[in-house]
C-alpha cells in the first residue's frame, strides 16, 4: 500500500510540474526574444522582472515593483556613500576655500605655486577622507540602470503579448500610454514630492543643491507633457522609484541614521557664511604659528641696541 501510495504521489507531483513547466515555457519564450536582442543591462532587468512573474506568481506590474525595490535596496549603500562624502566635503570646504584666495593672489599662475595648492588641497582631501570624484560613483552605476529599466520595460511592452493584461484594474494594459494622463501627473507628483522632501540636500551642497532643486521641480512639470506617450509599465517603475526616494529621504536625514552610518553634522558648516569660515582658517593658521595662547605685547619688545640704550 505505502508503495501504491509513493507512487500516485508521485504522479501528482509529476503531474503538477507538467502543468507549470508549461506555463514557464511560455513566460521564457516572451521574454527570451526581447532579451536577446537588447544590452546586457537591460536584459538583466528583463530577467529579474520575470523572476518575480515566475517564481512568485506575480502581475507584471508587480514584477515590476519588486525588481524595482530590490534594485534600489542593493544601490543604497551608494547613496549612503555619496552623502557622507558631501558632508565631509561641506566640513572642509572652509580649508578649501582658504586654498582658492591664495591661489587667487597667483595673477602670473606660476607653475610651481599651483602644483604646492594642489598638493595642500590633496592634504586637506585625505584629512577628511573625502574627494570630489567619489560623489560620482553612484551616479555613474544608478544612471545606467535608470535607463536600463526605461528601455527593459518599453522592449517587453512591444515585445511580450501578457504585458497588455499585466497590469492593475485601472491600467491593465501596461503596453499602451495612459489615456487619462493619470500616471504621468502620479508620476510627476512623485518625483515633486521627492524632491521637496530633500533628495538633492545630501547629495549636494550649498548653492549646488539650491540650484538643482529648482531645476528639478521644472522638470517635474515638464515631465508629463514629455512623456505622455511612454507605456504605461514605465510609469510603474518611476513611481515606485519616486515613493522609495521619498521613504529613503525621511530615513537618511534623521540624525540617528546619520550617526549610525557615520555621516558627519555639518549644520555648523552650513549656517556659517563665508567670511566666517575663512576667518576661522586663519586663526588655525595662526594657532598653528604662534599657538593656542600667544604672548601678547603692548609695546615691542626691546631689543639689543635699546637694552643697551637703557643701561647708559
């Protein structure tokens, strides 16, 4: 009997992976077309959308979801990087600019002083181990991968069929632009909110981050005229990545995430003009000299010829 009965089990088991392997097939036979013939980035996201459709049954839009959620999750650590460069960079900037009047008082540029200032401003970098060019790491990977999705996405919109029933109720077709220009408004909204919670302050600096936040929120509106036309599926993802920025935001500008990852308080910094900064250089520089309690004289003191003035 246990043996009669291993055996139908087994014969369902085998049954119901005749049912699903199947249904696999067809996923991959979608998915494997549109991926072969796109970069190796964006066909990587294709897969990594599939394996949320496949492994866990998911709608595309789901899928779409989720692989956006990982991926943002595993590039963190890069924006964590980023804004604890910034933040040393900010704690330094009065060395810095220190640096820039004396290579301002160079009108001839003598070579010989321009190589002493940037070895200074290397010094004043490994001080606070921090450098400029770390900021555009992050950059350099999420950049690619922001458009890697764009195009992952608008390939399977054309190229795979379940695309057109993948979606919520509203929007169930993901393959076609949104009649309602509901999603490009979402969308827009989204990024606006991002943006005005904060997502450029710890990334940039000063008038930088000023500047930059008003070129964004111009181009949140910009935004919904322009992309209007793109396929629903695309709007999934620039909503989901705008409501993570905004979540990311909240959580890297509290002081015990700060303190935790080790991102340095440059309030000080910051609210402290310009003047005030380079004066402080300057006392360092002077402390440095003559130390942290000079003598001071009222009068010059003496010297040899007036001692001896003193004793006639």
């Amino acid at each position: 009997m246990d043996g009669a009965t291993d055996v139908s089990g087994a014969g369902d088991v085998l049954s119901g992976a005749g049912e699903v392997i199947p249904a696999v097939t067809t996923i991959a036979s979608e998915v494997v077309p549109v991926a072969a013939q796109s970069w190796p980035m964006t066909a990587a996201l294709m897969y990594a959308m599939e394996y949320f459709n496949v492994a866990y049954g998911c709608e595309w839009w789901l899928a779409i979801v989720g692989a956006t959620i990982f991926m943002r999750t595993v590039t963190f650590p890069l924006t964590v990087m980023q804004m604890r460069n910034t933040a040393r960079l900010q704690l330094a900037k009065p060395e810095i600019e220190a640096l820039q009047s004396k290579m301002k008082d160079n009108p001839q540029q003598d070579p010989e002083l321009a190589t002493a200032y940037y070895k200074e401003l290397q010094g004043v970098w490994k001080k606070y181990d921090a450098n400029p060019f770390k900021s555009f790491a992050p950059i350099m990977i999420n950049a690619p991968i922001f458009i890697s999705f764009y195009f992952a996405i608008s390939k399977m919109a054309a190229g795979v069929p379940s695309f057109q029933t993948g979606g919520p109720a509203m929007f169930a077709d993901l393959s076609i632009a949104d009649p309602t220009y509901s999603l490009p408004i979402l969308s827009s909204l989204t990024f606006l909110a991002s943006v005005e919670l904060g997502a450029v302050e710890g990334v940039q600096t000063g008038r930088q981050s000023m500047n930059m936040k008003w070129f964004l929120r111009a181009l949140s509106v910009a935004m919904v005229p322009l992309t209007a036309s793109f396929p629903q599926g695309v709007f999934v993802y620039w909503i989901t990545s705008n409501t993570f920025s905004g979540f990311q935001t909240l959580l890297t500008r509290t002081k015990a995430f700060k303190t935790v990852v080790g991102i340095p308080d440059v309030s000080a910094v910051a609210e402290a003009p310009a003047d005030a900064a380079l004066s402080r250089v300057q006392l360092d520089q002077f402390q440095k000299k003559y130390g942290a309690n000079p003598t001071l004289h009222v009068r010059p003191p003496p010297t040899a010829k007036s001692r001896r003035a003193l004793k006639r």
